[in-house]
C-alpha cells in the first residue's frame, strides 16, 4: 500500500510538473496580424516583454534604413570590423578584424546571418560607437510608441534591460515594410556567399512554407526561440510573432500553423488594430534559462513535444513545400586599418615640369641654366643634347 502511495506521489508529482510546464508553453507569447489591415487576428500574451535576441538586429537595420536615407552613410560605406565587434560572440560572419565589407554587403550579412559581429560593427560605423547607437535605437523605439521595448546592444546578446513585446515586433516590422520596402528582399534571402562560405538563415520557412517573405529569427538562452515571418498568400499579407519555443521546428511550425489559422479564416479574429494592443510594459521579462539551457530543459522540451509534436519524426508537418532559396553574394574588401577610406583612389599625378605642347614652348628654361631654341628644320621631339 505504501509502495502504491509513493508511485501514485511521484506520478501525480510528474502530471503536476508537466501541466506546469504545458501552462508555461501556452503562456508564450504569439500573435498574428493581417498586415493590410493591421487587424489582430490572434493574441496571446502579445504585450508580455520579452528578451527579443537576435530580432534585435531588426531596429538595427531601421536605424541604419533612416541614416541611409538621410544620407550620413550610403549602401557603399565601407564598414571595417573593430576589435570590439571581432569579440562579439557567434553567430559571426567569419572574417577577421579589419576586414571591410561594404554598408550593403553588412546589411545582408547581419540579417541573414544574424552575424553578432556586423551588427556591431554596422553601430560603430554609423554612430561612432555602439552606445552612441543604442541611443538612436531607442530614440525610435520612443517615436514608435514600443512601449515595452529598450535596447541595450545593436546584436541581441542577452542583456537582463534587453526588451521587447510581441506586438512591439509586429509594429516594428511594419514600420520596416511600409518606410523602406527596398530592403524587403534582405529579410526573403535564405543564404548569403561569402568567399567559400555559404552563411544560412535559420528561418526555414523561407524554403519550406510558400509565400514567405521574411522576416528575421532569434534565439538566446533566457528567450527560447523567437520568430518574426511574414506571408503573402491568396491575396493576404499576414504576420506572424512567435517567442520562447523550445526548439526551432517548435518555433516554425507554430508560425506556419498560426499563418493557416488566419488564412482559413479559423482565427477569427479580434476586430482590435495591432496599434491599440496594450502593452504590459511594467512587467518583467520572462527568463527562459532554466527552461532552454538549464536544469529544466529536458523536462521542458518533452512537455512542448507532447503538446504540439507537429514537425516531429512520424508526424505532420505544415512545412511541406519545395521553395527555390533566394541568395546573395557579398565581397569581403580586404583588411583596412580604421581611418583609411576605401575604396582608396590614386593620388593625382602633379608633374613635375610643364609639358610643352607647342614649338614655342619649347624656348622656355627646360633645366636651370639651359635654353634651348627651335628653328624650323629642328626635328620635334628636340634629341638630348650633347653635354661634352
């Protein structure tokens, strides 16, 4: 009878801890918003502040859109890696420090990639240093109204003060979308070439769910796996913002499904402008370490497979299409020592001597001391003279 007791303890003990951890998964925040509209279609959790990661780099490529813009750097600019964006922990570009690659070619590799070292190095370049850059990120963060966002670094690393919400991602991307559509087609590149590398995103829906215009992924231990993807499909434009998954098929399928959900029409839909949505923007952020890379994750990932095990081995998937990848080749410039501009042009030849053009000309003093005078059966060019 005791020995009943303790397996019935320990079972209601593990029923307990998993519905736990189910109720953890459900509380992530998700949301999807018909970008035409700006209709919220589906919330949950949408106003929780969250550590965004890597979906940092989206504000940093807006502030460098509006620098472009307002011309204090250009898609040309040379952005040269410094020691400090060098020491930037991966994911990185692989290229040593010096090396220079240009503004586009960054852009690229930053939001591709999600290389921590470009972002760094996109800051330093545009403002000097990355705090003088953080400033500017969250200067537009203020005029966005991303009331639960602040920016701490241009990368995403964690940073306990490092926030944003689900719907501060949707309003963000949209800003993105409707201010600079010329960079679209960065956020729809699955790989870019670099020498004999090939750096890959991580959003496999760009390959694998058809439609898939963008936009950016994220992951870092105290955030889970974090997904902003936008759709364009029978005539919608959809956004989907997916955080904290505990793996990346977890993250992608819960972005496609909540795309079908809202393509179908079985979202409904909330009838509330994603402009409107509330932010809890006093809370504090959600840590998931103990969950994605603690003591906890096992327990926690098993959960998330027993509550949504679509993509796993043997079950459905809603990532069942073939699509071509869309790629880009950058060039690394070479290593360039801060302060040299590139491209480096030749210096202008100043000669040194007048050339004469006319026989006249050739009266004048050739060397100091020597004069010569043409005559009309003198050939031309006059030959050395002769100085015995």
């Amino acid at each position: 009878m005791q020995l009943a007791r303790h397996i019935g303890a320990i079972a209601l003990a593990s029923l307990l801890s998993l519905s736990a951890a189910l109720g953890a998964a459900r509380a992530n925040p998700m949301l999807l918003v018909d970008m035409t509209t700006l209709e919220v279609l589906y919330s949950d959790e949408a106003g929780q502040p969250w550590h965004p990661a890597s979906l940092t780099k989206m504000m940093t490529a807006y502030v460098a859109f509006e620098e472009i813009a307002k011309g204090t750097v250009t898609l040309d600019t040379p952005v040269i890696l410094s020691r400090n964006a060098i020491n930037q922990a991966p994911s990185k570009s692989g290229l040593p420090v010096d090396s220079a690659v240009t503004m586009k070619d960054a852009l690229y590799l930053m939001l591709v990639k999600s290389a921590n070292d470009m972002a760094t190095a996109i800051a330093e370049t545009i403002a000097g240093s990355e705090a003088a850059f953080v400033g500017k990120m969250n200067d537009v963060a203020s005029r966005m109204g991303l009331t639960a966002s602040h920016f701490a670094n241009p990368n995403g690393l964690h940073d306990a003060t490092q926030v944003m919400s689900a719907r501060d991602l949707a309003i963000l991307s949209l800003y993105i979308r409707q201010t600079f559509p010329q960079y679209l087609p960065i956020f729809g590149t699955e790989s870019v070439q670099l020498g004999k590398a090939r750096l890959e995103s991580n959003n496999e829906l760009l390959t694998k769910f058809a439609g898939t215009t963008g936009m950016k992924t994220g992951y870092v231990c105290a955030s889970g796996l974090n997904i902003v993807a936008t759709v364009e499909r029978d005539g919608r434009q959809l956004l989907a913002v997916v955080l904290g998954g505990s793996s990346a098929r977890e993250r992608n399928e819960r972005a496609a499904e909540l795309v079908l959900r809202g393509l179908s029409g079985s979202a409904g839909g909330t009838g509330q402008s994603v402009l409107t949505l509330g932010n809890n923007a006093g809370a504090a952020p959600v840590d998931m370490r103990a969950q994605i890379c603690g003591k906890e994750a096992a327990e926690f990932t098993k959960a998330q497979q027993a509550a949504f095990p679509m993509g796993m081995k043997g079950q459905p998937s809603y990532l069942n299409d073939v699509v071509a990848p869309q790629t880009y080749t950058a060039v690394n410039l070479g290593r360039v020592r801060t302060g040299i501009d590139l491209p480096r042009p030749r210096p202008p030849h100043l000669a040194t001597f007048p050339a004469p053009s006319t026989a006249a000309a050739l009266e004048a003093d050739l060397r100091p001391g020597l004069t010569v005078t043409a005559t009309a059966d003198a050939p031309f060019p006059l030959p050395r003279p002769n100085f015995n």
